[in-house]
C-alpha cells in the first residue's frame, strides 16, 4: 500500500461533500487513507469503529456515489481522481492495451502516431 495519497478539491470541496455530516467525511477521508492501490476496502465496517461512525455513515457515502458496494466489500468511486490518475492513464495501464499496443508495434514497426520507430528498442 501507497504512503502518499491525495484528495481532489472538486470533489472534497464540492457542495454535494460538504453537505454530508462531517462523521461520513471523516469516514471517507480515513478510508481513502488505507485503501489499496486500487480504491478497494474490505474492512469498512470495522474502519467505521476506529473512526467513531456508524453503519448510516457508510450508506451515506453510498447513497451520495462516494462509495460503491463489490464482491469483496466496498470501493471507493473516485479513486482515480482523487490520486491524479486520469482516465487516459488508466486506459493505457492495463494488460489488454499493451497487448494490443505491442500488437500494432510489431505489425507496422513504427508508431502510429509519430512515425517514430524508437518504440521498437
């Protein structure tokens, strides 16, 4: 797990965050901070003790689109704004785009977009 994390200030500074009660925030701040890198949580229940919330906190944040519910527990739905990965970057971090990148690379032995053939080394 991350030692850094961030917080976007459109969204934490947003009137929609704001007008939650400030347990749910600080709940929201404090599972941002012990998330995986991914945005995931399995022990929000338990966090919510540590934090002195309650279970209406977190169907708060999950009524207001701040936190989903998965497989495995909860996750939390702006992860990737607030960590300044943007949706490009997650696009192109994924095995299915290098594949077919390396793909395209190897086909024409150049870079679509440039021309460059310096991808190739």
């Amino acid at each position: 797990m991350a030692e850094h994390r961030m917080f976007a200030k459109s969204i934490v500074m947003s009137d929609a965050f704001l007008d939650m009660p400030l347990s749910a925030r600080c709940l929201y701040f404090t599972l941002g901070m012990v998330a995986g890198n991914k945005g995931l949580i399995n022990n929000v229940y338990s966090m919510t003790k540590v934090v002195g919330c309650d279970k209406e906190d977190v169907q708060c944040l999950v009524k207001r689109g701040y936190l989903q519910k998965t497989d495995g527990g909860f996750e939390i739905t702006h992860w990737y704004e607030n960590n300044g990965i943007g949706e490009t970057a997650k696009k192109r971090n994924n095995y299915k785009y290098r594949k077919w990148r390396m793909g395209i690379i190897d086909r024409d032995k150049k870079c679509q977009f440039c021309g460059s053939l310096e991808l190739l080394e």
